[in-house]
C-alpha cells in the first residue's frame, strides 16, 4: 500500500511542476495508478487490504451453494441399453428384471396383479390398460428423475428402482412412490378413455393451418376423481399386504391429504375443471376430485360408485353433463348441489405430519400423529383446550398419521357435536379430549334432490385460440 501511495504522490508532485490544469491531471493519475499496480503486482496490495480486514475484527456472512448434479433420465434408446435378465407377468402385468431379481419380479407381479383385481372389484370396473414394470439396480435410487418412454396407447411403463443390498420385495414397493398410486391411477384413468363401451370423453386440444382450439367435455372431476379414488384404495390395500411397520411407504407424499377440506372450498367449481385450467389451484382440484368420491362412498357406500361405473358402461360415450346426471340419478340428489351444500370443520390450527426427523427435533415422544404448530384464536382446537406442540395421535379410536387419516375420521363423525382425540403433550403424556366439530350457532344444511334429467350427447367448445407450435 505504501508503494502505490508513493507513486501517486510522485505522480502529483510532477503534475503541478508540469503545469497540468487541474481537471486534466486525473485520469492520467488514475491511469499511472492503475500501471503501477500492474507491474508491481496485486500480491502485496491484496496482502495488506486483507491484513486490515483480519485486525478489523468484522463480522463475516457465509453463503455456501451447492448444486447437486444427480439427476437421472430415462428414454427409449436408454432403456433399450439395459440388459435384463428375464420377463415374468402375463398380459396385464408384465415385469422385466435384471441378474439376480427373479424372485423380486414374481412377488411384484402377483401383488400387482391382486391390486388390479381388488380395484376392478371395488370400484366395479374393468382396468383394460396394461402394466410393463421395469426392475432397474442402483447404488442408491435417484430422487430426481425424468422418465419418457413410448409404449401402445393401452399400456402404462412403471420403472421401480432397487437399492443394492435391500432388495427384499417388501422394500422396493415400500421405497418407490409411483407404486401403486401413480400405476393405478394412471391405469384407471386411460381406461375410462378406452374403446370399450361406457367411454368417457376426455378435454381434447386440436391445431391445424397454424389455428388451434379445445373442446372441454368437463368430464375431469370424474376421470381424476375416479383414478384418485382407486389410487387410493389401491395404497390402503398394499399398506395391508406389506405389513411392514419398520418400512413407511414412500406413496404419503403423492397421495392427495386434504381431499374433504379442499372440497368444501372448491365447491360445485370442480364440475368445470377442464385440462386445460391454471396450474396453480391444480392440487386443490385433484383433492377436491377425491374428497367427491370419499363423500360418496361415505353417504351412498362403496355400492354407489359402482352403480355410476354400471350405468357409464351401458352408453357407447358420456360427456361432463352426462356423468353429472347418472351421478345423480344414482346418489338421488343433484350432485352440484350435494357439493354445494357440503361443509367441513375447520381446526383452527395448522397441522404438520410427525416424522423420525420431526420427532426428533422437537423432542416429542411419538413415532406418529399430527403436530399442531399455531392455534387460532377461538377457532374449534382453542375452543378444546388444544395448545401449539399438542399431537394428536387418534381420532374417534382411529390412529392419526397424517392429515387424510384425520380428514376421514371428521368425516366419519358425521352430524356429531363433538369427536374424542387422543392426544399427546409434553410433560404430561397422553391425554384425552373433545373436539367440537361445529360452531354452536352453525346451520348445517342437508344436500337438496336432484333437479336435472338425464341427459347425453352435449360437446362444449369454449375456446378457439391461434395455434402456437
């Protein structure tokens, strides 16, 4: 620092001898600085400034980056390099599987199989899109992924990944969210739109002469609420089949957790949710679709649904307005206004699921349950004495682990005043208490009759839009 202080002040110096005005000396004083520092080196100009900031004693801030780079893609040419040992399956399920998963393959297949059928059963409809699952070996399975693979439009591809060294048949479904959720999703939902009778029409987009457009049939609250459903019975099923506490099944962060609160808000909307609506609300209209289902089943029985699915069979196609109509014929009430009319306890808290991490965190005694992280004043959790940090753990009997599971048991409760929780708390354990469902002064409405006939056959175009390719 002394050496460039010099050298400008030698640089002055010659200005003012040379007569240089004194708006001109500057940029050839800032352009002799700039040389010097040049050709005598930033070293000990860097070594003196960070002498300063050390003896300084400044506080410093840390930013620190990473950018993970593991993420795995899967196409057609890449998956046709992977060398597979065998096929086991018929033509529905079908399951490739690479050196030494054999066995693995033959337990997937028979679980999937049963699934498949146990659906079909429940829900009262035949699954016509087959399943191609590929067993596919890693170190460590990747959680960030992009799979895209042409298949016939009657069949869905499922990759399920296995962690070498744990490759029990228990651990790969447990470990792998798209199963079975996604796959019998996925399978129901292409089903509706097969070639079979009953076929339920999708929202189709067309472009043509650099013009494009849609046609919404409205049918989506049905075709995803219907998959949902299935899904979801699907999840409680294999929960049973594993039975495997030790391996918590990673579907819980796909499955939709708020299906009935999120109806009550969404309301007769659902019946115009199109394909081609905003992304933004899309979670709250998948809940909703499902929440639809789960108050069917809960007010008309699981018979209900498959009555819907029996009358859809009967006609060559149905449209939104149509699968509005048998819907209702069936439940006997306008299905609009069944939503309409349909109301859910609001908490008054916000509730987070406990996890091993959370648990451990929090120093809470508990594997399970819903932790209560804010109470609202005067809301139902205030009013039952629940305080911030509470868990509850049961509902009505029924063991609580995560938002669905306490959904269903608020449901369950039907028109009751009140539901007993199992709680616990910190420095005083377990402990029971009620939960009012309804404020005292609610007026709980009943969901009106049906209004509309039957009716077939209606196409809504709602927009013509220019065709960007």
């Amino acid at each position: 620092m002394r050496i460039l202080m010099d050298t400008l002040s030698r640089s002055a110096r010659r200005n003012r001898a040379l007569s240089i005005p004194s708006d001109a000396w500057r940029p050839a004083l800032l352009a002799a600085a700039l040389l010097v520092w040049t050709l005598t080196g930033c070293r000990t100009v860097n070594r003196r400034l960070t002498e300063g900031v050390l003896d300084g004693g400044h506080a410093r801030q840390w930013h620190i980056r990473y950018g993970s780079q593991s993420f795995y893609s899967l196409g057609d040419e890449g998956l046709a390099r992977i060398e597979f040992e065998g096929l086991i399956g018929t033509d529905r399920v079908r399951v490739r599987y690479q050196r030494g998963l054999r066995d693995q393959a033959q337990c997937v297949a028979d679980i999937t199989m049963d699934l498949i059928e146990e659906v079909e059963r429940r829900v009262g409809m035949a699954i016509t899109t087959s399943s191609s699952i590929d067993l596919l070996r890693f170190d460590e399975p990747p959680q960030n992924f992009d799979i895209r693979l042409t298949v016939d439009p009657n069949e869905f591809p499922l990759p399920l990944f296995v962690r070498a060294g744990d490759e029990s048949c228990v651990s790969i479904l447990a470990q792998n969210s798209s199963y079975p959720y996604v796959l019998v999703h996925e399978l129901v939902e292409t089903s509706l739109a097969g070639r079979e009778g009953g076929r339920v029409l999708p929202d189709v987009g067309y472009g043509r002469f650099g013009l494009g457009g849609s046609v919404n049939n409205y049918t989506r609250w049905f075709r995803d609420g219907l998959a949902n459903y299935a899904g979801y019975l699907a999840c409680e099923m294999l929960s049973d089949e594993l039975d495997c506490p030790e391996c918590p099944m990673g579907v819980a962060s796909l499955l939709h957790t708020s299906p009935l609160s999120r109806l009550a808000t969404v309301r007769t909307r659902l019946f115009s949710w199109s394909q081609s609506s905003s992304g933004e609300h899309e979670r709250d209209y998948y809940n909703a679709a499902l929440g639809l289902f789960l108050l069917i089943e809960d007010r008309s029985g699981q018979q209900a649904i498959r009555d819907i699915v029996a009358e859809i069979a009967t006609r060559e196609t149905v449209d939104g307005r149509d699968l509005r109509a048998i819907t209702s014929q069936v439940i006997d009430t306008d299905v609009r206004q069944f939503v309409a009319n349909f109301e859910f306890p609001t908490v008054g808290g916000e509730l987070t699921p406990v996890t091993r991490a959370l648990a451990a965190n929090k120093g809470l005694n508990v594997v399970e349950g819903l932790l209560l992280d804010s109470i609202e004043p005067n809301g139902l959790a205030d009013r039952a004495g629940l305080r911030p940090d509470d868990v509850i753990v049961a509902a009505d009997s029924a063991p609580i682990a995560d938002t669905l599971d306490f959904e269903l048991a608020l449901l369950r409760a039907g028109p009751r005043p009140a539901i007993p929780l199992a709680i616990w708390r910190k420095d005083a354990g377990t402990m029971a208490v009620g939960l009012p469902l309804w404020p005292s002064d609610k007026d709980r409405t009943q969901p009106g009759k049906r209004h509309n006939p039957l009716k077939k056959g209606r196409i809504d175009v709602v927009s013509a839009l220019p065709f960007i390719p």
